[in-house]
C-alpha cells in the first residue's frame, strides 16, 4: 500500500515526507521538545468496512502494510455497572484476551495495537533491529508481532517486568529480551538508548513515534463507532500519558471530519496512589513534572500498584504533549487508592468473568471516583479504555509461553565497553 501522509511538527509547522526519511521522530528545527502528528491525505474518518481490528482504520494511520493479524478492541456495555452509577451511556473499550467475547488481543493488552502499528511503518528495506524499552506490556506484545512477522526485535524490560514476557507463539530467534538487574523503568529507558547508539539498533521511539500514538488512538475511533458518537468523556490509567495524548489527537480528526459531532472528549485520567508525578503536577496546572530524587522515585515506582503506570520521564511538558491535551480538553485527574482499584477489578471479575490488569483496575476506580465527585453527566457518552485484561485467564488457558532473555545487564554495566561485550559487537 502506498504511504498516505506526511508529518507535521506541532511546534513550527514543519512538513516531512515519511517517504524519504523512513522513520522520523523529531523536528530538526531548533526549537524545544514538540510532537511530530500525522495528516492523512484521507480526511474523513472511513473504516474498511471489510476489515476487523486496527487494520480497520488504516487510512488514519501511518503504515506502509497491514499484517494478517490485527488486534482488536472490544467495545461493550455492562447494565450493571451502569445502573450502579446512574449512567445511561456507559461504554468500556476492552483491550486483551477474552476468548468469550472472540476478544482481541491475545497478549492482554493495549500496547498490540501499538506493535501492530509501528511495526506496519518500518521500510521494507530495513535490516537493523528495532529497540523498546518496556515495563512489561509494551514489551510483550512487541516479542509477539516481532516473532510472527520475523522483524529485528530487541527489547528491553527491568527485572522485575520479567514474569510479564511471554507470548503465545514461540519467540523467533531475531528477537531478542534484554534484562536490566535491579533496575526500574526509566532504567530500562536508558540502558535502550544506549544500545541505540550503535549498529545495528535504532529506537523504537516511544511517544513521539507516530505510529504508536495513532495505533493507540484507534481505540477511540473504535469508540465512537461503538457509541456513534464523539463520547463526551474518556477515561484511561496513564503512565506516560501516550495512549491519552493518542485519544486527544484521534478525536481532533473525528472533529474535522464531523460526522460524529464537533466537541473535544474531557479526559479523566488516574495514576495509583504511590506513583503521582503526573497528577501531582497536573493538580498545580505546571507544564513542569515535580522534581524527585532519584532514588526515591526509582523505590516508589517499583513499589506501585501497578508498574505500568509509573514512568519517571513522561511526555508531559512538549508541544503537543499530555499538558496540552488535558489543557484543551479541559482534563482531570484522579488517584484511587490500590484499595479502590483492587475491589474496582473484583467487581469487574465477578460480573464479567475476566481479569482486568492493574492499570484497568486503577481506571475502573477512577470512574468510580468520577461518579462520587459529580465530575460526568449522567446522561453524557463515556468512553473507558481498559488498557489490558485477560492474562491470568491467558496464564489458566495453558496459552503462555514465558520469554527466555538472552542477554543480562547490571546497572554498572550501562557503558558503551560492556554494552558491546555483553551484545557481542
Ligand atoms: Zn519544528
């Protein structure tokens, strides 16, 4: 398929062909941090009605192919949930595995939709291999479509993330799991862009990858065709903030087009209780992340309820970053307590009879915590995104199989020497 976009810097209004320069992430302007958004030379939103999954909305996103598999999100409503809050337009984007609902994403969670999309934009001609940083399952879903497609994968998780790689179809032998010893997240981060700093490896990107913003938006596309409608709310447990910032770039195409109303869905976005750099610097409206010591946000994130939702060094403060998105959409955040979330998912276990990861725990409490604050309308269209499900039942249903790594790091040996000896280069 013919590539069907150009890249335009938010900040001064650049335009690049991703054609010539394969996989650009910045601006090369002089200026600060800015996002770089897509603008698809298909203005209206139009779904390939024959087509399932992501693949669905290929016209909204920046790929050069479509895979055969193609994740999908599922959209529903749960009477009881619903009648238990007093709200009429309920509606839950389930992301994972649900064999019962024909559901979706075998690996459990959001972060396919991101493999399946960046993945689909690399040139054809690329032989290096792509480096992830992850915190689990960013890093899963990437082993699962690197193996199936045989792409150069290398990806990099800390320790603790360990127990979350697996796949469900043997890992091939061009990916490969790279683990960082006592480390956390933002650890990983680094470790991956030290490695890209060499050949054969270049990174993935993270939140400025066009790619993996617009693969995750298309849970709100899926949304609104869901509700027929923009909906008015849109709730999501946030780490970097990436899916939110996708969910806020979406719905400004939904607008454009218009066929599904002309209004900015409010974002309602929550973090668990011992991990709150975005929320603490959103509740004091500052484009700036509160200052941490290290190591006392390093012990806070690998204590958090949920490890996915403590990045250290979120995309919070660039031009067309999450204080803008929650600045225009006129945003809220939440922190429910690991309590809160907890119950949050047994509910949703008992009626639903599925699994909910802990950051869909933690955004299923915050809808909770929205209705006791009055923040929503009960009649107004909600959107919430359960970003991941459907593991332990994955687990249950024999379809796992754990991730071998095949390279270890300490903490020390993040140096360009050891880098090389450890890799073999
Ligand atoms: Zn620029």
């Amino acid at each position: 398929m013919a590539l069907s976009y150009t890249l335009r810097c938010v900040e001064c209004g650049k335009v690049f062909d991703d054609v010539e320069k394969g996989f650009l992430l910045n601006c090369d302007e002089n200026h600060g941090p800015a996002m770089l958004q897509a603008d698809y030379s298909v203005d209206g939103f139009e779904p390939v009605a024959s087509v399932k999954g992501i693949y669905r909305y290929q016209n909204w996103l920046p790929i050069r192919k479509t895979f055969e598999r193609s994740p999908e999100t599922i959209v529903f409503q749960n009477e009881t949930i619903s009648e238990k809050l007093g709200l009429e337009n309920l509606y839950f984007a389930f992301n994972g595995y649900w064999p019962e609902r024909n559901g979706g994403m075998p690996t459990a969670s959001f972060k396919e939709l991101e493999a399946a999309s960046v993945l689909a934009r690399l040139p054809e001609t690329e032989q290096r291999s792509i480096v992830i940083s992850s915190a689990g399952n960013t890093g899963r879903a990437f082993l699962e479509y690197g193996s199936q497609f045989k792409i150069n994968t290398m990806v990099v998780v800390p320790e603790f993330a360990l127990p979350q790689m697996w796949t469900t179809i043997p890992k091939a032998d061009c990916v490969k799991l790279v683990v960082l010893k006592d480390a956390d997240y933002f650890d990983a981060i680094q470790l991956a862009n030290h490695i890209c700093e060499l050949e054969p490896y270049f990174p993935e990107g993270g939140a400025k990858n066009v790619a993996r913003r617009d693969g995750m938006g298309t849970v709100m596309l899926a949304g609104t065709e869901a509700i027929n409608a923009i909906p008015d709310h849109y709730f999501q447990a946030v780490g970097s903030g990436t899916g939110a910032i996708a969910a806020w770039e979406m719905a400004w195409r939904l607008i454009t087009d218009g066929q599904f109303g002309q209004h900015l869905p409010r974002l309602h976005l929550s973090q668990a209780e011992s991990f709150t750099i975005l929320a603490d610097a959103w509740a004091k409206q500052s484009r700036t992340l509160p200052e941490i010591p290290e190591e006392e946000a390093r012990a806070a994130a690998m204590k958090a309820y949920s490890p996915v939702l403590s990045n250290r060094k979120p995309p919070y403060g660039p031009t067309g970053g999450l204080f803008d998105a929650l600045a225009e959409s006129l945003g809220l955040f939440y922190v429910p307590t690991d309590e809160q979330a907890k119950r949050a998912g047994e509910l949703f276990q008992d009626l639903e009879g599925i699994d909910l990861d802990k950051a869909a725990e933690v955004c299923l409490a915050s809808l909770f915590n929205a209705v006791a604050e009055k923040t929503i309308n009960p009649k107004d269209n909600i959107l919430v995104n359960l970003t991941g499900g459907g593991a332990l039942r994955a687990k249950a249903d024999g379809k796992t199989i754990p991730a071998t790594p095949d390279f270890y790091f300490t903490k020390e040996q993040d140096n360009m020497d050891d880098i090389k000896a450890i890799l073999g280069l």
